[in-house]
C-alpha cells in the first residue's frame, strides 16, 4: 500500500481542511468525495477531542438524524442551523452560477439534467456552500451557464446569508469573492499547471503568478482516512468506498 495521497484522497483532505470550524454540515445522497471529507473531519476532531461535528448524509441510515427527508434539511438551514454545504452542477460560471437543469436554450434544452430542487434556497440560506466537481473542463466551467439554477451572487437589496466560499475540482482550489464576484484560484493540485487550469476553465479567474501547490496530507491524517473514515463510508457509499481501497491498494499516487 503507497504511503502517498491519491488524487481522490487529496481532495477528501482538502475538504476537511475547508470545513475546519463548521458544527453542522449536510451532504447530499450523492456525495461521496464531500461525504468523506466530512466524515474525516469528524474523526480528527475526535481524536483531538475538540468540538464535535454533526454531519446530516441524506440517503444513509447511520449519518442522518432527519426523518422526512429534505423537508427536514430545509428546516434546518432556514433556522441556521446548517453551517455548510456542497452543491455541484452540470455547468458552473464565472460568477458561481449553477445550472442543474440542462444545455440548450430552456425548455428545449438538448441535454436534461436532473433538476434544480432545493438548491437555489440552500444557496441562500447556508453560510457556507462549497461548489465541489471533480470534473474540471470547459464543458463544466463555462462563461456563462444556460440556466440559472441557483444564483452565486444577488443585489445589494436581496437578503442573503448564504452562498460560494470555495470551488474545489479535480485539478484546483479557488476561492469566491461574492463583493467582486469573481474566483480566485488559491491553489493547484500536484500535477498540474497554470496553463492547464486555465485551458479547461471557460472563465476568466484571478491568480497569483506562481499559484501555491495544494498540500499533501501527512501520514496521520492518511491512516485515519483509510482507517476509521473508509470504514464508515462502506456503509452509505459502498461502491465509492471499494474504489478508493482498490486505488489505494494500487498506488494510484498523485504525480
């Protein structure tokens, strides 16, 4: 078994070092990367024995106190009472608009996606939404999404106590501005280059001229994610969790 992250185990880190501070984070059914990262959180906190974080998966029977599904969820934010949460979409632009509802021209969109649902009140009401999509090309980040399904940024007259914090990919981490309205690419994943993220952004994003390295993470945060973490994982997202093992166990080490 490597000693080093995989690209997959970078990004579970990386978003447990995002929530760091958080009480409550909701993740949704079909999460398992955000699910993890929470879950890894959790387990350091523990080990730690500060602060305990509550995570809300929707679809498991072990991390879900709620009991009338997404009823529940929306409840919960509206009251403030959600710190975090992950949303993701088809298509992501520049000003952290999401489209969950498909390319084309609405309503003869030539591709359908599932659906807006919650995601526009969640946007709103949470304080912290971290736009997570291990995808990253042009296809996704787009300069302008075809449909706004939730909206990154409102008028100064919209009461707004939520939105955009951070946008994690597959290749970067970039941070949101929501008084400029922009991201900022804060940092990039071992193995790929400027040049590179900015090919397969389709917009424009502030940088430093030699944009940090996202860290790796250490030996002790690696056993406990592999440990305890895979373990609990099994149980909601089983297919991921074999995964993971199977690219552990293989080395797939980041470059």
């Amino acid at each position: 078994m490597s000693t080093a992250a995989t690209p997959r185990e970078l990004l579970i880190c990386t978003i447990a070092n995002l929530l760091d501070g958080i009480r409550h984070v909701a993740v949704g059914a079909s999460s398992p990367i955000p699910a993890a990262g929470s879950m890894l959180l959790r387990a350091m906190k523990q080990d730690a024995n500060e602060a305990k974080v509550l995570i809300s998966i929707l679809g498991s029977v072990q991390h879900n106190f709620f009991t009338n599904g997404s009823a529940e969820l929306f409840d919960c934010a509206g009251q403030g009472r959600i710190d975090a949460f992950f949303l993701g979409g088809g298509q992501i632009d520049g000003q952290a608009n999401v489209n969950l509802v498909g390319v084309g021209d609405y309503p003869q969109s030539k591709v359908r996606w599932p659906g807006s649902f919650g995601s526009a009140y969640l946007y709103f009401v949470v304080p912290q939404v971290i736009l997570f999509r291990e995808e990253h090309t042009p296809r996704v980040f787009v300069e302008k999404v075809d449909f706004v399904s939730a909206p990154g940024v409102s008028d100064p007259q919209t009461w707004r106590e939520g939105g955009p914090k951070s946008l994690l990919t597959g290749k970067a981490l970039f941070s949101f501005d929501s008084v400029r309205g922009g991201f900022r690419l804060e940092s990039i994943h071992p193995g790929h280059d400027l040049e590179e993220i900015k090919a397969a952004t389709g917009f424009q994003f502030a940088h430093a001229d030699a944009p940090a390295v996202t860290p790796s993470p250490d030996q002790q945060t690696l056993a406990l994610l592999r440990g305890r973490v895979l373990d609990e994982l099994q149980e909601t997202y089983p297919e991921f969790a074999l995964q993971l093992r199977r690219d552990i166990e293989a080395g797939a080490e980041l470059a």
